[in-house]
C-alpha cells in the first residue's frame, strides 16, 4: 500500500497529521456546557484537545451539550480524537462542562 506517511525503520507508516491553518480554537469552561461556535471543515478526520481544568467533553452537532454524565477529561492532557470520516458520521462540534473549576479546552484540527 503506498503512502505519504513518514515511515519508521521497519518501512512502517508513521501516523502523523499536520495542524490545518486557522483550525486552531478555544473556548472556556463553566457551570453550563459551552461548545465551538463555527463547525469542524468536513475534511477534519481528527482533532487533538488540551483542556487546563478537569472537563466532560461531548460530540455532536451545532447543539450538542455536555452533561456531567459524558465523557470525563481530565486537566492537563493532550489527546486526539477521530471525529468521522472513512463512511462514519462526522462530529461537527465539541462540546464541555467545567467539572469543580472554569478552564479553557485549547482544539487543533488535524489533516
């Protein structure tokens, strides 16, 4: 299979993704859920996350809330997730719920 991936010595592709210009956001956390204003491009497979205080973290559409019942992220971690692609539905947005303190959860798309 051919690739335009780097590859590692064993001739293995190396999964890495670029920053896509101007996907860069960030929004701060609260007491109700707040999520980012302006979509994901279609394009955008994958998206990392940074949050600076303790978070839950929901994907969806334009109205996706969080609840204290989503997805737990904690403060201080760098992670990436799949938002679609490859026939899957794609999320459009993210959406977070400040868990004891506000914060900001920093988002980079990646292609």
């Amino acid at each position: 299979m051919t690739t335009k991936l780097s590859l590692d010595t064993n001739d293995n592709p190396i999964p890495a993704l670029r920053l896509k210009d101007s996907g860069a956001y960030s929004f701060s956390t609260g007491l109700t859920s707040v999520r980012n204003t302006a979509g994901f491009d279609a394009d955008t497979r994958v998206i990392s996350v940074y949050a600076t205080q303790d978070a839950y973290l929901a994907f969806g559409d334009s109205v996706v809330s969080a609840a204290a019942t989503d997805h737990f992220f904690p403060a201080g971690t760098y992670y990436d997730f799949a938002i679609g692609g490859d026939g899957t539905g794609h999320n459009t947005h993210i959406a977070a719920l400040r868990i004891y303190t506000d914060g900001v959860v920093y988002i980079s798309e990646k292609e």
